[in-house]
C-alpha cells in the first residue's frame, strides 16, 4: 500500500530532511515512511521497535525442534549422483 502525500506518517526526502526532529519525534510511536519520486522509499522507526523486530527469537536448533515437520517421516536422504562434469 503506497502512503497518501497527506498522510502524517509520510514524507517526501526534502520535507523529512527540513523537518528530521519532527520525523524522529514521530517515528517514536509511530514508523514513518519517507518517499522519494513518489515512492516508498525507507522507513524511519523507533530504536526501541528495531530492537524488538530484530532481536532473535531462540536458537536454529529451538527452531528446527518446534517445526511442525518435526516427526512427519520426511524421506531427507541425499542422493548419491555422480559429480557433473564441469569443463569445458
């Protein structure tokens, strides 16, 4: 969904770069969209909401145990084909 030029969670690079304490103040509870040529181009969020969208959530190995594959008898043997030939 492309933001609306009047919607208060965007801005085009000249109005964000005029107004960056407004972005960032806003940003704080609310991501901000900055738009160049129209288009959405990055968003501005709070540090506080990167942190909880990049923290990571477990280990792979926590990961791989609580798949819903886990214990449905995938056949997962690897084939045993000669190598290809890659000269040339």
């Amino acid at each position: 969904m492309q933001p609306s030029p009047h919607d208060e969670r965007s801005w085009t690079v000249a109005n964000a770069k005029a107004k960056l304490s407004e972005v960032i103040d806003r940003a704080q509870s609310t991501p901000q969209t900055i738009t160049r040529n129209g288009k959405p181009s990055v968003v501005v969020v709070s540090a506080e909401e990167w942190q909880r969208k990049t923290a990571r959530k477990g280990t792979l190995a926590e990961f791989l145990m609580e798949s819903p594959l886990r214990g449905a008898g995938l056949d997962l043997e690897r084939q045993r084909d000669e190598p290809r030939d890659l000269s040339l």
